[in-house]
C-alpha cells in the first residue's frame, strides 16, 4: 500500500488530538502539513459529556454537539473546518505498529504514515473485569465506557432493558456519573464498590459521606466493601445477576463497569522512555526521542508547582498539555523558547444537580466547610487541604463561578493558614478574599 507522508501526525483523535489541531492551525501550520490518526469514527469530541449528557433520557446530546473545543467555550471543529485547513482527519484507522527510529506508523488496514514530527494522543483504555478473569465478565449487557460506541450500546441497552435493574461496579467517576443518569433513566440502580466511601483518591470521607447520602436519597442503592466477584447470564448470554464477594447476589439486567484506566502507551513500549505509567516528558511534553511529544492521559510530566513528576487523567490537563506540545514544536522550529508548564490540577464532574470542582493538591490536613448535609436544599460545601500551614487543595460543591474562580486561586497562591477553625468557620469566605 502507499506510503502517505505528513510534516506533523498525531496519533489519537481524542481531546488532545482535537486541542492539539486548533493550536496548529493557531500556529499557522499549512494545508497538508497535518493528519490526525484516529482509531474512532468521528471527528475530536469532548468526552465527559458521554457519562453526563450524552446518556440524559430527554434532550441528551449528540454530535456534531459537543466536538471540541466547545467543553472550554472555545469554537466547535467540525469535520468541514479540518478539511477547510487543509487538515487529513484519518478517521476508523487504528495504528498497529510504530517504528519511532524509521517515524513510521502503520494502521491495522496496512497503510503506512511517515511524519517528522510525532504527537502521541493516544488516551487511556478501561480495565476490564475479564482482564482479572472474572468469571461471566464477557456476559452481553455488562458495559464499559470510553468510547462513543461504548456509550451508544449503553443507550440502546437503556432503551431495551426500560425501568430494568443496573449494577453499577465500581466508586469513582464513572460509577458516580452513571449511577446518576441511570436513575434519571428510571432504572433501579445498586452500585457497589470494596472502598469505604466513594471516590477514595480525592474526596476525603467528609465530602464523599455528602454524596453517598445524597446519591441513597436519589434512590441509589450503595454496597461498600465488596466487590463483583462474578456474573450469572440469561441463556442468551444477557447478564442476569452480579455475585458479589461477600455472598450477596443482585439481580441486573445492565452492569456498567468503572474500575479504572490505563494509558495506552503498547505501542511505543522499548522505544521511549517511561515513568509512573505513562511516557515521559519534559515541561514541553517532549519526550525521550527526539521530534515525539506525548500530550493528554498518556504523558508523565514535571508538575512545576509540586516538584514532582505525574500523570494526569483529567480533560484539563489533556487540551493544555496539547497546546503546550504543540507552541513548543512551532517554538523550537523557530529557535524560540516558551515557559515551561505549570499546571494548576483542576477536576470537575457534574451528576443529578450538583457540580463540584477541585484545585490543587489533596495533600495534608483537610477542612470541611459549609452546609454538607445531603438532606438540606442548599447543599453548598467545600473542603481545604492543608500542608505545612499552607493551603494547597480546595474543593467546592455547587459553587458559583466567581466562588470557583476563588478556590482555583487560593489553590495557587497557597495562603497560610493560621487557623483551622477560623478556616472552617469563614468558609467560601476566606477563598473569596485572596
Ligand atoms: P482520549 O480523549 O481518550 O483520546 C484518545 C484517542 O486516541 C481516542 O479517540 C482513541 O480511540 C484514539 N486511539 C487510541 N489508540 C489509538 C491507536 N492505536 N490508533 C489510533 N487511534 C488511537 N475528566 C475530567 O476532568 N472531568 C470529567 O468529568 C471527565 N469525564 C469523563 C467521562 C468519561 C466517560 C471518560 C471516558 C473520561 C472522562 N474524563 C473526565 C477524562 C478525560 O476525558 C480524559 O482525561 C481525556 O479525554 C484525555 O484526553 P486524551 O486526548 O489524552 O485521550
């Protein structure tokens, strides 16, 4: 087959990928310098709305919707703006094969693709229970989500199964932000997950003891402490119950699984060096071989702020990281320099009515703040984390976006804290006057 050749390829038609196109055009990259390689069918999207709007029973939202970059209020690139500037959008091509000395990619179909400069956008892939070799994994109806054609099985399963039962495996983002619009489906919903409290990494038990209370008011049915240990299915393979470890048994006609991610970085294994995970990078996400940078889910990068190197799974980081690679692919072809990045971590889900945001790091003592009781109307909290007297994390539910704009920068400034009850007491209050 023909070989096809770029100045620049990204690999990965994801956030990044789609962040990464409006930056080179930004860049003044010229018509036919630039494919992007994805293995997905359709053009950049932004793809939290999968687990939130995407699902919603009325009005949810469909592409061309919510393509990139519309998530930061930014233009919507549809498929004709690529090809208006002169962009390949090599859709339903997945890269098999990457020889990172010869810079040749070669998709599933055999095409191959040379390019000069590399940008790895690759994303992350779900874990899967049947990767743990759990038995009845592979049953029909069990879901994961990554992907819009996982979230298109989902709706047609929601659509065939109505009012039906769903175990939600699983007490992290995914399995919050399903269990929700699971419920607003009107279907039963028992979500379990072996942590004491949900979403272990960030809430602290303060904050998640809101949500589990406000979730169970919703009508979700939580299960801690165990896990799903295997499936019984429907002679026609449909799922019918989850065996949980403990014993118990829950009927199901629909079991999503959010148990994790990981990077995908197989295809560059032996060819780039990697850390924690991901493939490394430099403040400007080059990585160890020269003309390759790695943006998004995949990239371990020095985090300025902390002194340390990490890898982010966050939209947020995944657009600015791509901007960052690709101003410092057009600066270094000019014999420029730009800043190094500094990223503030900042994450954010929505589910039911509420919306939370975070900032900083989740390090050190933690405040809780505000109205957390999951049975009051107003329900506006938060939480500060604490580390050698300074503030370095803030965390805020139903904010609005001035009180968000203050967490952001007290998560940056890092402000002594001089008293722990003075902080509790003043709240949203002490964010707002730095
Ligand atoms: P992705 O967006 O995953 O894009 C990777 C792309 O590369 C995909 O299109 C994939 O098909 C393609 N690809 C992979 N391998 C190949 C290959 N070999 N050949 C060709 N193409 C390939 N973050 C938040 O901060 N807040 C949220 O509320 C939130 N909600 C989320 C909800 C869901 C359902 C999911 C799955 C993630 C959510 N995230 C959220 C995380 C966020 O979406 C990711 O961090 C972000 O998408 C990462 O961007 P990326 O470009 O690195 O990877």
């Amino acid at each position: 087959m023909a070989e096809k050749s770029f100045k620049y390829v990204i690999v990965g038609g994801g956030v990044a990928g789609g962040y990464a196109a409006r930056e080179f055009v930004k860049q003044g990259v010229k018509p036919g310098e630039l494919a992007i390689i994805s293995k997905e069918a359709v053009a950049p999207y932004e793809r939290p709305a999968l687990s939130k709007a995407y699902l919603f029973p009325e009005g949810a939202a469909r592409l061309p919707g919510f393509h990139v970059c519309v998530g930061s209020g930014g233009e919507r690139l549809l498929p004709e703006w690529y090809a208006d500037k002169g962009i390949s959008l090599i859709l339903s091509t997945e890269i098999v094969k990457a020889d990172l000395a010869s810079k040749i990619l070669v998709s599933a179909a055999g095409e191959s693709f040379k390019y000069q400069t590399l940008v790895i956008a690759t994303g992350s892939t779900v874990l899967k229970l049947s990767d743990f070799g759990v038995q009845g994994a592979d049953s029909k109806n069990i879901f994961y989500l990554r992907e819009i054609d996982d979230a298109d099985q989902l709706v047609e399963a929601l659509k065939a199964k109505k009012n039906g039962k769903a175990v939600v495996v699983g007490g992290g983002y995914i399995g919050l932000e399903l269990s929700a619009v699971l419920r607003l489906n009107n279907i039963e919903v028992n979500m379990v997950y072996p942590e004491p409290w949900c979403m272990p990494r960030l809430f602290t038990e303060g904050i998640a003891a809101f949500y589990e209370g406000y979730y169970q008011n919703k009508g979700v049915n939580i299960i801690k402490g165990t896990v799903a240990a295997g499936f019984d299915a429907h002679p026609n393979g449909e799922v019918k119950a989850v065996k949980l470890k403990d014993g118990r048994v829950l009927d199901a006609d629909i079991v999503v699984v959010g148990v994790g991610a990981r990077p995908l970085t197989t295809l560059f294994k032996g060819q780039v060096e990697e850390e924690k995970g991901g493939i490394k990078t430099d403040a400007f996400f080059k990585t160890s071989v020269p003309d390759v940078y790695a943006v998004g889910d995949v990239a371990t990068f020095p985090m300025k702020m902390y002194n340390d190197i990490r890898r982010v799974e966050h939209v947020d980081h995944s657009r600015k990281s791509a901007e960052q690679a690709v101003k410092a692919i057009f600066a270094s072809e000019q014999g420029k320099s730009i800043d190094e990045y500094d990223y503030l971590p900042y994450f954010y889900s929505r589910a039911f009515n509420l919306s939370w945001q975070f900032y900083g790091d989740n390090v050190g003592e933690t405040v809780l703040f505000g109205d957390a009781d999951s049975n009051s109307a107003t329900h506006k909290f938060g939480t500060y984390w604490i580390k050698d007297g300074k503030i370095v994390g803030a965390f805020l539910e139903s904010g609005s976006p001035e009180e968000n704009k203050a967490i952001a920068k007290v998560a940056k400034v890092q402000p002594v804290a001089s008293s722990l009850d003075q902080l509790a007491q003043e709240g949203i209050g002490f964010a707002s006057k730095i």
